[in-house]
C-alpha cells in the first residue's frame, strides 16, 4: 500500500475528532483541465500547486456541532451554524496542521459569496473523493451520497494522494435504481438524471412533500447506515430551499410566463 503523505495524514488527524473525516488531494493542473476558467485554483493562487480536499462522510460533523453549540449557548441562532461551525474547525485545527509542514496555504470554502471560488463536484471527482450520481450529489463508495465537501486548501506543494473513489460511477451498474421510484415528482431519472425544473417546481410549490428530506437520496442503496439524522436532514433541505426559490423564481416560472 502507497504510504500517506505526511501533510494529508496531519489534516486527517486534525479534522477526523471533528467529523471531518474524508481528505485527498489533487494537482492544480489536474483539476484545473477539467474545469471552465471561472473555476480553476491557478487564478486564486497562482503559486498553488495542489488542493487538498476536506469533506465530511456520514454523520459525525453534526454531532460534532451539537457538541460544539451546547458549549457555546446561542450558536443555533447564528444564521449559518454549521457554516461557522465548519470555518472555525478547519482555521483553528487544519490549517494549523497544514502550516506545520511548512506549507503556504489559501483556503476556500464552497458556501463563500461574492468571491472567486472552486468547482467543488469537479473537485471531488478529480482528488477521488467522490463520483457522480443521478441525484446531481456526489456518492462516496463507503458514505454513498451522505458526504458533503467542506473546504478546500491550496497549498504551495505538489501532493497527489487520490481518495477512493478515482472513476467510481456507481449509478451506470447499479440495478435497483430505488431513487427514480423514491421521487413523489419523477424528477430523477436514468440516464438523464436530476430534472432540476422539475423538483424545483415541486419544492417551490408543494413544499411540505419534501420538506424534511429528498426522498430519493434517502433511498441511495449506498451507505444507507451513514444516513443523516433528521434534524441534519432537515437543516440542509430548509437551506437548500432558502437558494432554490430565488432561482426558481428567475429560471423556472419566469420561463414558463
């Protein structure tokens, strides 16, 4: 077995206590080719020249913030807390173990606004962290689609240390397929995949159907015991709704008037 680079394994170390248990890393050249030009690392750090991946695969980030926020009484009033949560975990304890091995690093989150950023499902593609899916989400071999990527750190050295999920393309052999029936709406479909019009019409219009979860990748086959609990389920769909209706209301009806 290749041995683990000593920055990626002082990242895990770091991040793992926290939930942020998935880390890989890709070359910025790599990345950079697969991306459109808004997108590639080289133009918010010209001297990068790896980007170490940090994600979260199942459940323990959330657990970690309810940690974190009895601790620190009015943390669930802020308006993003597992952002801020996310934020103060990897600039107090990753970047601290990223600079340790003397690496000049830049960090960048995929909830930033208004600032240059990374294609963070490209991303995970290209440093093996994830593959992609019918359901528009990333899957991991172990954690299926209960992963999310948290942040990103380029850094001034060349690392490749690629995840386990190099090529991996679960839905081209999967056979059950129990997410396209799992869809009150149809909006999930093989080989189209996510109709994005389509479930955003249904959650703009009949919120509480899918309000508390998306049907269809609670039924993934994948890692179906790393699932989220329901209030971290919930927590993400009332955000992820809070984005939808705007561009609903710019792409959606307006092209239907």
């Amino acid at each position: 077995m290749k041995p683990v680079h000593p920055t990626i394994e002082k990242i895990r170390r770091a991040g793992a206590p926290y939930g942020l248990n998935l880390v890989a890393a890709v070359t910025v050249e790599r990345y950079d080719s697969a991306v459109s030009d808004a997108y590639r690392a080289c133009v918010i750090a010209p001297d990068a020249r790896t980007i170490i991946v940090v994600a979260n695969g199942g459940g323990d980030l959330w657990a970690a913030l309810k940690r974190h926020a009895r601790a620190h009484p009015g943390w669930w009033q802020r308006t993003n807390p597992l952002d801020d949560f996310t934020r103060e975990i990897v600039e107090d304890e990753i970047v601290r173990a990223a600079q340790s091995a003397g690496a000049a690093i830049r960090v960048v989150y995929p909830f930033m606004h208004g600032e240059a950023t990374l294609n963070f499902i490209e991303l995970g593609k290209a440093a093996g962290l994830a593959g992609p899916s019918l359901l528009g989400v990333a899957v991991h071999p172990v954690y299926g689609p209960w992963i999310a990527f948290r942040a990103a750190i380029l850094i001034d050295r060349k690392i490749d240390a690629p995840g386990p999920a190099a090529g991996f393309d679960p839905c081209l052999s999967c056979t059950a397929r129990s997410c396209i029936a799992a869809c009150p709406v149809g909006a999930v479909a093989y080989p189209a995949g996510w109709d994005v019009p389509k479930c955003l019409t249904h959650r703009v219009e009949d919120e509480p159907d899918c309000a508390p979860r998306c049907h269809a990748r609670v039924r993934c086959v994948l890692g179906p015991e790393h699932r989220y609990a329901d209030d971290e389920l919930a927590y993400h769909q009332l955000r992820a709704f809070g984005a939808m209706r705007p561009w609903y209301e710019r792409h959606v009806k307006r092209g239907v008037g």
